[in-house]
DNA sequence: GTGGTCCAGTGGCTCAGCCACTCAACCACT
DNA sequence: AGTGGTTGAGTGGCTGAGCCACTGGACCAC
C-alpha cells in the first residue's frame, strides 16, 4: 500500500480544534479567540491556524464572520453526513447507528440495483464478486467487497446513492482495521455476498432487499462483536 | 432574514476552480499547474489560492502531495454525499436523482419515527406541524416544514438519519426559491404534512411510510413541475 | 547494471503588515 | 429626548516575500 501521509501542522490543529469542539469544550454558540490571540497559545502562524479553520467552517463545525469573529456551530443543526468520519473517531456511540442507517440504505440500494441493473453492469457486478472469492488476505477481501458495493450503488442508475456509499465508506474509514472481521476468510466473504449479487443480476427486487439484508446484518453482527472484543481487552489492559 | 454575506476572494476561486473540474475542463487525474503559476494567472496571491485549494480538497475534488503536485480526483468514486450543492448548481440532473433519494430514506425516516419516538418528540412534532399552517408567506411554511422534518430525523434516535436530512436540505440550497411551490399557502402545506405526524403519533409504522410516501410524491411533482416551467420561461426568453 | 548523490521543482509553513468589515460609543443636530 | 452621522478599536481577509521539506529524475561513481 505504502504512501503513509505525514500529518502536517494543519492536520494537527485541525484535529485539536475538532477534539474541543465535540468534546464541547468549546460550546455551540461560543465565540472562540481572535485568530491573532490562539494562533499566539497554539504556537503557529496566524496563516496556519487560518487554514484549519477554513476546514473546520466547511464541516459545519465553525462560522466566521468579517470583523466579528469566529463561532462554533451546532453541528446537528447545521452539519452534513461528511462529518460521520470525525464523528466516529471521536465518539464509538456513532458507530452503532452508522450500521443501521448502512443496513436501510444498503436494502434500499440492493432492491433498486435489482430494478435497473443493465446487462454490464450485472456483468460487471459478477466479476467483483469474483475477486472477492479471490483476494489475498482479509484485507483484500475488505477492498473487493467495497467495490462490490460500489458497483451495486452505481447500478442503481441514481448517482446520489454512489456518493452515499462514498460518505458511509469514509465513515468506517478511522475504524476500517477493526471492522476486518468478516473478510478473514475471502471464501466465506465471497459466499455471504454472492445472493445479493444473484438476486440483483436475477432482477427479482425482493429478494435482492432480502439477501442484502441477511448480508447486512450478518456483516454487521460480526463487526460488532470484534468491536467489542476489541474493547475489552483494551480496558483490560488498562 | 438580512445578513447577506458578500463573496470572497476565496469564494470566488473556489467556485471557479470547481466549475472547470465539474465542467471536465479540468479532467479527473490531471495535474494543475503549480500554485506560483496558478496564483499568477488568477491574480491573486498563493496564500489565497492555497485557501481555495484546501476546501476542494475537503471536498474530494483536488489531492494535493507534497513535493509533486496538485491533482483532480474523480468525485464520483471519492466525493461524498456533501458534494451535491455544488453538482446541483452545476447541472440540473441532480435534482431528479436527489428527489428519488429523499423520497425512499424519507419513508424510512417516517417508519422509524413511528416506531422510536419519544412522547416529548411527538408532542414538538404536533407543535411544529401546527407552526407550519400558522406561517407568513410561502417561504415562511418552507422553513417550518424543514423545521418539522429536522424533528423527525431527530424522532428516530438515531442522529444519522439527522445528518442526512442536513445533507439533503443543503443539497436543495442554491434552487430553494425555485422549489418554494408546495408551500404557497400554509394550510395546504399543513393539511399535506399532517397525515405524517398523525401516523407517527399513533406509533403506526406502516401507515408513517405510506404517509410519507404520499407527502413525498406530491410535493416532488410540484416542484418538478415549477422547474420545468422555470426552465420553458428562461428558454423561450432566449 | 547498481547504488548513491544531487538538484530543480513542488507544496508546507512562517512572517509582518495592510485592507475591509462590524459594532458600539460618541457626538452633532434637530 | 430622539435621530442620524462619525469615529475608532477590534476582528477576519488578503498580500508578498521568503524559507523549509519533500519528490523524482538526471547524473555519476563504482
């Protein structure tokens, strides 16, 4: 894979702001220091903390107004899906609820694909699915499994349910590793993803929502579990 | 309402620089030249134009690395669902696709609403829906008809489908005065919108999608109908 | 070939400073 | 008193010049 990104100084700040923000040391409605004054305590240029906040304003999390200041949002009033990825490294409650909203869109996504799938794309679809069965390593069978469901998205004909799958990817994205769980084996992968794949080139709508539902929540259930694993040992550590 | 912000430097770049990307101008995978010869040509300094740059790239539009350059990515694999103000206002297909998403995830949102919400939720629900047939003008009753959708997202439990919701909203942004026809006369607005709470007050999960499904049909239809004709008017004119 | 070094070109970041905007206090006039 | 204009402190917007850090290809020594 290789191309490890360092992090830069706006990465940091970024992320730290963000981290005061959710963790609503910096209250919705509160103005926070003149850029002058925090980019002083944060020990950066004023250009640097500038650009963090140009950031953080297009995530919804700050305003800023022309000789004013600068004002924390409410992020639930005001911010878009696109914030799920920093949700969910700040606070694993999120995780949860991602998967359910994953579950409904998925069936969704699934019943429509099965609707409208052309010939090339149900082709396409059987050859992901393939590489699927093929992949090397569970982490190959994470990637071919997404591109299955990329697929499935674009097979909808409806561009909006793409960029859906797009946003509710990246949103596993902090926990991606974790959630490696239902890929260990790319056979068992391959198997539990084949009925949708069946039922969508089949255009038999119902049973593509059935088959993506059995898959969702099975995928789902496993993901959970090794979380919670996860977990445990973690604060038994502690 | 007031507080019209004027557009910015960076605005305006940003906006520019999205348009040639969007327009394919700029083809996904090509470099753009490099930020001293880019600032050049746009007149403006690198500063700026790096501000512009970093909100395209938190959109999904630009990657930028260190040391090589500043490519176009394909938004369609990368973007997220926050991409979709800008696409509405670059094309008007979008609007056809968002419609069919809003009406499916908005029966789902009906249906769970039903299912999870909370006395204290149904009560604000009734008290929203009245503001809607109590409204000033047609804009007013488009604000508190999102006001009363907002509540149901919030009626799930799950903060998600909140997200969403915000998304979709702010998907309907640049054409929301062109959408304004279902909410010419508050009474009709609420007659229309009531059926949904009613459902969702009873608990009546089946009835709360249907409901929704019908509020959703019918509202899109009139909007689809006002674009059109916006559309003939501006073309007939030219 | 193989490996190392160099260097031109690129984005990352800093600095100091001026400009543009907002708002409240103040003042002048009615 | 009330009204309307003026001022100035404080804020974010933007600039220009410059250095640093990274990348990748050209070149060289072996």
């Amino acid at each position: 894979m290789g191309a490890l990104p360092r992090e830069s100084t706006v990465d940091v700040l970024e992320k730290r702001l963000r981290e005061d923000i959710l963790g609503g040391r910096r209250p919705a409605g509160s103005y926070l220091p003149p850029e002058r004054e925090l980019a002083d305590e944060f020990g950066v240029n004023r250009t640097t903390l500038k650009h963090a906040f140009g950031r953080l304003v297009q995530s919804g999390l700050l305003e800023t107004k022309h000789g004013v200041g600068t004002r924390v949002r409410d992020f639930l009033r005001h911010g878009g899906a696109d914030l799920l990825p920093m949700l969910v490294g700040h606070s694993p409650d999120w995780i949860g609820e991602i998967f359910e909203v994953r579950r409904s869109i998925g069936e969704l996504i699934a019943e429509r694909a099965a609707a409208r799938a052309t010939p090339a794309q149900t082709a396409e679809l059987r050859r992901l699915l393939a590489a699927v069965g093929e992949a090397e390593g569970g982490e190959g069978a994470q990637l071919a499994d997404a591109e299955v469901h990329r697929a499935l998205a674009r097979a909808t004909g409806n561009r909006v349910y793409v960029l859906l799958t797009n946003t509710l990817f990246n949103a596993y994205l902090p926990v991606r590793a974790a959630l490696a769980g239902p890929f260990a084996d790319a056979r068992t992968a391959h198997d539990r993803l084949a009925p949708v794949v069946a039922a969508v080139a089949a255009h038999d709508e119902a049973a593509a929502r059935a088959a993506a539902g059995v898959y969702l929540s099975t995928t789902e259930r496993i993901m959970l579990d090794d979380l919670a694993r996860a977990r445990r040992r973690r604060d038994g550590v502690r």
